[in-house]
C-alpha cells in the first residue's frame, strides 16, 4: 500500500473515492441493505426485507408477513445481519418461527433476503478504470461448501476428521458444522456449512480463466445502475458456471466494496506470491480509481 500511496499522493482512506456512493467507499463493514438496494431491478436482484432491531420482533415479522402477501419474499429465505462479514449469524430460515428464533438470538439489525436457490457459489471481483465506461473481472472465485457422503455407519465428524481432503481445513469445518453426530446413510450427501466462508471451511478454488465476454456484459449491466461503484467483489449464486456465464439465473447476494478481497487467490494450488501479486494488483487498480475522482468528488473531512 505504502509505494501506491505515494505514487498516487493518497492516504489510505482515500481508497473510499474508488466508490464514492457506497457507505465510507466499503471501506467498513456497512448496511448491506443500503448497498444492495441501489441495484434493484437488474434481473439479478434479490429481493430483500430490513429488520432493525429498534422494531421489536412482533413488528418485523408482521413487515415480513406484509411482503409475502404482495407476491414479495418466500420462505425458505435467509436471515443475516445487516452489518455483518465471513457469513457470522447467517441461517436459512423455512418459516416464521425459523426466522423468530433468528431474531431473540441475535439482537442486532438483520434483513430478510430472498433465497437464491440451490446451486453453486462465486465471487467475481470487478475493477473500471479511469474514464472508462464499462468494468473489467479481474478474478473469479468459485466457493465451493465442503460435503461428506456417508457409508450409514459413521457420524459427520467422523467422516470429516477421516477425510483426507480436510487436512487444512479441518479444524474450522468442525467448529462451525451442525449436527455433527448425526450418522447419514449409506451414499447421502451432506453439505456441512450454510456459508461458503472461507473462515468457515470452504474451499475456494480459481476459475478466472473462464470468464467470459457474455458473464463480464451481465455484471457491467448489474453495476452500471450505480456506475459510480467502481471497485469490489459480488458474491453469486448461480446453478452452475454455464448459468454463471450467461446470467440466467444467476442472483448477486452481496456487492463489497473496497474492503473486499480477491479471494480467487485463496486458491490451495496457488503460491504465496501468487496472492501477493493478487493483493498487489488490486489495491493497485482502486488506487487509481480514487486518484480519479479525488477533487472530483466531495472527500470526507477525515480522507483528506
């Protein structure tokens, strides 16, 4: 950061000016729901219902309610803060006492998304230049949730701590897996984690070189409704990649701002160097956002 900063003559919190309409540029962890909403109406979208813990519970499940009968949300559906980070207080909720449960647990704000169906998980890391007009994918991660098959004699835990493909993960999939003593039968599939966290256990596996002009036009589509956002990482889910590519059925569950990180790096086949070139280029690329629009934007009293 520090060679960047002085090429640029930048402080660091002036990485915000790379998106200076989001919350602090995501530079924090902000209202998820503040981000998300600027995108409503791409065909991407999830539909999505604020739960401020200043409502008692009553009140937002009666607003939850409200929207199910205007054809809004669904259950099953998920809960998350809505200042939250690495998938923390995340849960699929199947109906209202689910999502009741949810709530007396967790007195914080949360929000109530429409569920992306089942699928596979990405993360597409966008960078737009200078004076440009339509963004680039500079890294495409695919998430992928750890799962066991049981043999109908051994528990979850069992069957992961016997698993080879474990050996560096093992440790967070067990403190963050449920229901683990649970013995599935003979050839069932069990997906361990809700969340395709990296913290949590997921792998992450780089699928960069199969991006694609058409996934690439989509995602300018989607981020062109706030075409001042111009650095960060969407979290996808999509069926599978060929639905990825395209953009049929594909649902953006979250837009992160400049706090992102480009997580296709994380990759167990790539080396050290690999992620710090990865970091490298990426702070590299906001930098030169912000450098951009710094005096063409309003600078918070503090970025200066």
């Amino acid at each position: 950061n520090i060679p960047l900063m002085l090429r640029h003559r930048l402080t660091l919190p002036h990485l915000m000016l790379a998106n200076p309409t989001l919350p602090w540029g995501g530079m924090e962890i902000g209202s998820k729901i503040e981000i998300m909403e600027r995108f409503r109406g791409a065909p991407q979208f999830l539909d999505q219902v604020p739960l401020p813990v200043e409502r008692c519970i009553e009140e937002n499940l009666t607003a939850v309610r409200e929207r199910l009968r205007d054809d809004g949300i669904r259950y099953p559906a998920v809960a998350k803060p809505d200042c939250g980070c690495v998938g923390f207080g995340v849960a699929v909720v199947r109906c209202e006492d689910d999502l009741r449960a949810v709530l007396e647990s967790t007195p914080v704000d949360y929000l109530l998304q429409e569920h992306a169906g089942e699928g596979e998980e990405f993360g597409a890391f966008f960078t737009k230049g200078p004076g440009e007009t339509q963004g680039r994918i500079i890294g495409l991660a695919h998430k992928e949730i750890p799962t066991v098959t049981g043999d109908g004699r051994s528990s979850l835990r069992t069957l992961v701590e016997s698993d080879p493909r474990f050996e560096a993960n093992r440790a967070a999939v067990l403190a963050h897996a449920r229901g683990l003593e649970r013995t599935p039968a003979h050839g069932e599939t069990v997906q361990l984690l809700v969340q395709a966290s990296h913290t949590y256990g997921a792998w992450f596996r780089d699928i960069t070189d199969q991006v694609t002009p058409e996934l690439t036009a989509w995602v300018n589509a989607f981020m062109g409704r706030d075409p001042e956002v111009r650095h960060g990482r969407l979290d996808i889910r999509a069926p599978d990649l060929e639905a990825l590519q395209s953009g049929r059925e594909a649902k953006v569950i979250e837009v992160n701002g400049c706090l992102s990180e480009p997580i296709h790096v994380y990759d167990d086949d790539h080396s050290l160097w690999f992620g710090l070139a990865g970091f490298y280029r990426t702070y590299r690329d906001a930098y030169r956002a912000a450098a951009a629009n710094r005096g063409v934007t309003t600078d918070p009293t503090w970025a200066m």
